[in-house]
C-alpha cells in the first residue's frame, strides 16, 4: 500500500530529463519527433495492407495529405474544448492553445477529423473510403502506441501513485496539485502503448481468419481500443472535465465504442464478406 510519504524506487521508469534539443535556433522537440514517426510507420503499414488487398498504390499518400492534417486539428481542438480550462480563464493564455508542441491531442478527435480528411482525399483520387479505413487499422493502432511515447517525453498523462516495480517516475515540477508528496506512479503511456500494440495484432489476425471488409476492421479497432482506453483513463490523475461524475473521456469511450459495436454487428448481416470495390466508378448505382 501506498503512503501519504514521498518513496523513491531504484527500479522505476525514469522520465527524460529533456525533451527539447537545439540546432542553432531550430528546437527539434522530442514529442514532434514522436508523432512524425507515428505517421510514418502508419503510412508504411497502411500502403502494404491497402495495395495488398486490392487498392491503387497511388491512393494511400493521397489521401494521407488530407488525413494527417485534418487528424491533428481535429485532435487538438477536441483537447481544447474538453479541457478548456487549461486554456481559458483567470490566469490562463488563450495562445497557448496553439501550442501543440507541449502535448495535447485527443484521439476522438483525431478520428473523427482525421475520418473527414480521409474521405475529401479518397474522393479526389477516386477510391472507396472502407477499404482504405480497413487497411490504416492496424496501422493506426501501432501510430497510437507509438505517439503515447510523446506522453512520456513530456512528462504528462501519467496515473495514480504507485510503488509497482514498473512505476514511472516524475519529476516534482509536473506532479499534479495533491500529489506533491509522490514520486512514481503508473505508467499509462505504456499502458496504452502497450494495448494498442495487442489492439494491432489482434485486427490483423481477425481480418484474416474471418475476412474483414465494409469497414468493420476499422471498426474492431475502434471497439478494442475504446476498451482499453476506459480503464486506462480511469488510471490517470490529470485534471479532467467529468460528465455524471466519470471522466469525460471515459464516457465518450464508452459510447463509441457501443457504436462501433453496433457497426460490426449491422455491418456483418448486411454486408458479409471482403470489399470487392476500390474505385468509385466502379460502385454500381441506383
């Protein structure tokens, strides 16, 4: 058990003592540099699923430049808005809002923004939206557990205290107000690095043995990491918006992932089997 002292563990995860380097005047920012590598190992893993299950090699950098973009606005304005009071208010600068090298991005928003940007891109190059979200699954799931790594070099999103072997430790200037006194705690970063890594596996191992199309790969990865995200959330001691006394994040999890239960189950009795179209032109009409 945990007490109200302060305890250090010789074992314990240490946390990067910076996370900003300068060449010159350029500062190259370890969490940037984190989220450029999530994209990249995206992409890679995206393009050979898409090619592989039929679409045009030329589709999946197309439709990315609109995706990624769209993704991290969207992604940062859902941060903005449910966290709004570490931006607006007495005391606060609202410019700090922009500053989205100092962490801040929210996966729902993410999503449904990157989602958006996905289907202006698959549209100006010609191709159906599904089979491309079927391929980015698991691939956006290993971005995922990639960019959590950003958590850590920023110090922030951390969980309650903990003398685990596999405690974090935190420096005393980024411990939340009450918890002063702590020195480690959970490290959610790897939690949830470490589930969307499983989440990825899990997809890829499910769109082979039951044939996955329509979207409902995406959507596996949506409902698992909704799964994963809830219990994670209800580790974290950071200061956070509350809906019906939960954790807003906790509460939007839960009911996107419904949804995109629901997605799976219609989708499978409507629409069985794999896509066979990957160009608009070649979907039939009306």
């Amino acid at each position: 058990m945990i007490g109200e002292r302060a305890f250090s563990l010789p074992g314990a995860i240490p946390s990067p003592s910076e996370s900003v380097w300068y060449l010159g005047p350029v500062p190259f920012r370890a969490y940037a540099l984190i989220l450029v590598a999530a994209i990249i190992v995206a992409y890679i893993i995206t393009n050979r699923r898409y090619v592989k299950r039929g679409g045009p090699s030329n589709a999946t950098l197309d439709i990315a430049f609109w995706a990624v973009p769209f993704g991290i606005i969207g992604g940062r304005v859902y941060h903005v808005l449910t966290d709004y009071q570490l931006y607006f208010g007495p005391g606060r600068d609202p410019l700090d809002a922009l500053k989205i090298w100092q962490g801040g991005l929210g996966i729902w928003g993410a999503i449904a923004f990157g989602a958006l940007g996905a289907w202006v891109g698959a549209r100006r190059c010609g191709v159906t939206l599904p089979p491309f979200a079927d391929a980015l699954a698991p691939g956006l799931a290993v971005a995922q557990a990639i960019g959590r790594w950003g958590n850590w070099a920023n110090q922030e999103l951390f969980g309650r205290p903990t003398d685990l072997p596999w405690a974090l430790a935190i420096d005393a200037r980024n411990r939340p107000t009450g918890f002063e006194s702590f020195e480690t705690f959970h490290p959610t970063f790897l939690y949830e690095s470490l589930w969307c890594l499983g989440v990825a596996i899990f997809i890829v191992w499910a769109d082979r043995r039951f044939k996955l199309g329509h979207g409902r790969a995406f959507a596996l990865y949506v409902f698992t990491y909704c799964l994963g995200r809830i219990w994670v959330e209800a580790l974290r001691i950071d200061p956070a918006n509350t809906v019906f006394g939960l954790r807003i994040n906790v509460l939007t999890a839960a009911l996107v992932g419904l949804g995109a239960l629901a997605f799976i189950l219609m989708s499978a009795k409507l629409r069985p089997g794999p896509d066979t179209v990957f160009l608009r032109e070649q979907v039939k009409r009306p």
